[in-house]
C-alpha cells in the first residue's frame, strides 16, 4: 500500500485515488455481503 501511494505521488497520477477508493469500496462491500439480505441487491447490479 505504501508503494502505490508513494507511485501517486512520484508520478502525479492523482486520477487514479477515485478508482482504487472504489475498488476498495465494491470489494469490502462483497466480502462483507457475501451471506447477508444485501447480497441479491448488489448481484442485480453486477
């Protein structure tokens, strides 16, 4: 983590933050949703 937050910095490829947040996001969301109500909501979607 610590080498792709010092590779944003270097290279100024501040675009890329909002991309990875949502990665981030959608993944911890799927994980965390695996046996719960949410999981039919968030398969719909993808």
């Amino acid at each position: 983590m610590q080498e792709l937050w010092s590779y944003l910095k270097v290279r100024k490829k501040w675009w890329l933050f909002p991309i990875l947040l949502f990665l981030l996001i959608i993944g911890t969301l799927l994980v965390l949703a695996e046996g719960s109500v949410v999981a039919p909501l968030i398969y719909t979607l993808f």
